[in-house]
C-alpha cells in the first residue's frame, strides 16, 4: 500500500464477521438505547430465538443494574469465546469496510469501520488528543461497563467518530467505486431500523482512505480550517457516538499497560477499539437540540437571578446569546452579551446547575419544543428553548471549550443507532 495510516488514530483492523447465520437476528441496537423500553428487548429477545446472535454477546444496559448482573456478564463471555471455539467467524485480516445505512427515513449514512487508536484518545476535558469526546464523561457509569469488557475475548462496536470532512473528500468518493468491491453484508435489520450494506475496501480505496485523511488531518490544513497558530494539537476525530463505550475501552487498556512493559504495549490487542467513522457533514446526520424544563421553581426569581449572573445581561433579544424561555405567565428571552462559552447552551447551563445547587428544584432534559414549551408553562416550572447547534459548531466548539455541556444535541433517533454487527478479538 502506498499511504500509511501511521499518523492517523483510525486505521485498519482484523475485523471478524459472522458466518453461517441469519444477519437479521445476528446484528441488534447498541446497547444503550431503549432503557426505558424493556418490550423492545424481548420483542428482540423472542424474535432472536436460539439463533446466533449478538444479543448474546452484548448486555443491555437496562439489566446494568439487575440482580443477575454477575452471572450475565460471566454468560456473555462464555458464550463469546463458545462462538469462537465453534468457528462461528470469518476474520478480514487488516481491513476497512465501507458501510452504507439506509435509515428509516430513506437517507443513507455512510461510513468506514476500522480502529482507533486509543493512545490518542483522551476524554478529558481540554485535551489536545486526536480523538476528543464531545461531551462530559460521566464516570460512575464506567465501572459497571468495564466489568462486562475485562475479560471479554472479542468486542462489538457501537462507536461511531466523526470527522470534518465538509467536502467530503474522505468516505463519500467510495460510493461510487462500491461496484468494483466485494460485497460482505446485505440485509435488513430488525424492528424496522432500516438496512446497511458493506463492502471490502481494495488496496485502492484504501489508498485513498489514507491520502485523504493523512490531507484532512494534516497540521497545515487543521490550522487554516480553524484559524489556529502554529503548533496546535491537531483534533483529528470526535466522538459522536458511544464516548463512555471508548472511555471503558480506554480504562481496559490503561489496566493492561500498568501489568505490561512499555515495550510491549503497541502490541496489546486493547490498546484499540473498533469504531465507525462517519463524516460529521453527512446529509443523514442531523441534529436536535435538547432542551431544559427546570421543575420546581419560582420563575420570577430565577428569571431574575439569570439577569445578575451575567454581565450587562438584558431582557429581549439582541447581540450574544439569546436565551428563550417559557412560563406560566409567557415567554420571552434574555440575551447574555460577550458569552465566554461558544455556545447558549453552555451559557444556560453552567448557570442553572449552580441555581439549582443553591436554590433546588430539578432539570430535565426534553427532545422538542412543543413538549419543553407545555412543560414550561405548568405552575413552577421554566422551560429553556435552545437553538440547534450547527455542524460548523462541533469542532470549534470542542477546541476552544474542551466539551459540550452535557444533553447539548441529539444525533438520530434511537433506531438508526449504530448496530453491533462487526466484532474484534481483543485478548
């Protein structure tokens, strides 16, 4: 292969696709979604049946907290390393796939499966890594994923960077060579979530994958896109989807390295993940805002304490961040002048956490305006209408705040969730 991926966090992988299977009851939604929703897992649970699947190699996070935590977790690794004593995969030595996924909604997004390198990984607010999450991690919820990664042989991915891409210089051009590759997968998936095809890439696609992210990635060009000085980190890839998945990942590894010699860590399986990266300016991708309803509240006292909390703060809208919102007796906005975050959601919520902390009353996190707005005017509460983040945003925003404040966008809804289909060993 002419170009290397050695400057690059993502890269190709031994990747592992099952065989001699029903794809449509092997392939099921990352595991965080539908927590609420426990019909939905036996629906998948009576559909699946005894067929192989990756129902069974994956715990839904609705039963993190379940009684038979322990014996599931241990279950999930005996059966993952009995699928790979029964031979139940084909392995693609050093590979990228290219994926397309139709949605439910007809639009297709399009991506590349491979790993990342989680040496250049970091969920730290303020990095200066390559790959950076875009939102808070939340580390109780690390322990209980780590207990089910530890010791499992193999992984699924359900992670899904995003690159900068506006051009689309990187995975878009593929599409239309994707007659001269080899086909891998073709199927529908369950509970109708749409379609996803793949296809093996050749030595010229990926040729191409390195050239034009080595192009996109390069320092010259990181800088110009986003008016930096010299010698600034170069953000390669943020995390869209699956940050406390990576993050558990990343924890796995860390363990691994303190029993291992410097030495010998590039050759630990877990110093990668399996991901899909996926171009941040996709026409599938779109996002929502989420917006906060606070309950419990005096909203004249908390209108009043959002005008004395910033400087020259004013009723109305005008230049700044324009925070809007609604309550029993109207609506109406607030506009914050010379904001220190990038964005209104990080100006709106630094300061509600603190009110809260101080004054009570709690804050919930609504997907549609319609819904926040009628929550909004019941007595004692006061609802925040916040704009839609624009994809433009999203690195910047990450640049020069560190993250996003948490619940900031929405990205698909939970159906067009990546689904865990590929797999990895990582012992």
């Amino acid at each position: 292969m002419k170009h290397s991926f050695d400057a690059l966090a993502f890269r190709p992988a031994d990747i592992l696709l099952p065989k001699d299977c029903e794809y449509s009851k092997w392939a099921v939604v990352a595991c965080d979604q539908y927590t609420s929703q426990p019909e939905y897992w036996q629906r998948v649970e009576r559909y699946v049946g005894q067929a192989p699947s990756a129902l069974r190699l994956i715990l839904p996070e609705n039963c993190l907290e379940g009684p038979n935590v322990e014996t599931d977790i241990m279950e999930i690794n005996n059966t993952m390393t009995r699928y790979l004593r029964e031979d139940r995969f084909k392995e693609l030595s050093s590979v990228l796939i290219y994926v397309e996924r139709r949605l439910q909604n007809g639009r297709v997004r399009r991506g590349l499966v491979g790993m990342v390198d989680l040496e250049q990984y970091d969920y730290e607010p303020g990095t200066d890594a390559a790959v950076r999450a875009t939102e808070g991690t939340v580390m109780s919820r690390i322990p209980p994923r780590v207990a089910v990664r530890k010791n499992a042989p193999i992984e699924l991915p359900h992670v899904m960077l995003l690159c900068d891409d506006p051009e689309k210089t990187v995975i878009e051009p593929l599409s239309a060579r994707k007659e001269r590759l080899e086909p891998l997968y073709d199927f529908d998936l369950m509970e109708n979530s749409g379609h996803v095809s793949g296809w093996l890439l050749d030595e010229q696609g990926m040729d191409h994958v390195a050239a034009s992210l080595q192009a996109l990635c390069s320092p010259e060009a990181f800088q110009r896109r986003y008016g930096l000085k010299a010698g600034a980190a170069v953000f390669q890839f943020a995390v869209g989807d699956g940050n406390h998945s990576l993050a558990t990942a990343k924890e796995c590894y860390e363990r691994q390295k303190r029993l291992t010699p410097p030495d010998k860590w590039a050759e630990l399986p877990a110093r990668y993940a399996l991901c899909e990266v996926v171009n941040l300016h996709d026409t599938s991708l779109e996002f929502e805002a989420i917006h906060r309803v606070v309950f419990s509240v005096k909203g004249k006292d908390l209108l009043d304490a959002v005008l004395q909390s910033f400087s020259n703060a004013y009723l109305g809208e005008g230049e700044g961040h324009v925070l809007r919102y609604v309550w029993e007796e109207g609506e109406g906005a607030i506009t914050v002048p010379r904001p220190t975050q990038q964005l209104p959601v990080g100006t709106l919520q630094s300061f509600l956490d603190q009110y809260v902390a101080v004054h009570g009353g709690s804050i919930d996190y609504i997907h549609g305006a319609d819904v926040a707005a009628d929550l909004g005017r019941r007595p004692g509460n006061m609802a925040f209408l916040l704009p839609v983040m624009g994809k433009d945003e999203l690195f910047p925003t990450v640049i020069h705040d560190g993250v996003l404040p948490r619940k900031t966008f929405s990205m698909g809804e939970a159906h067009d969730k990546r689904f865990y289909l590929e797999a990895r060993k990582i012992r």
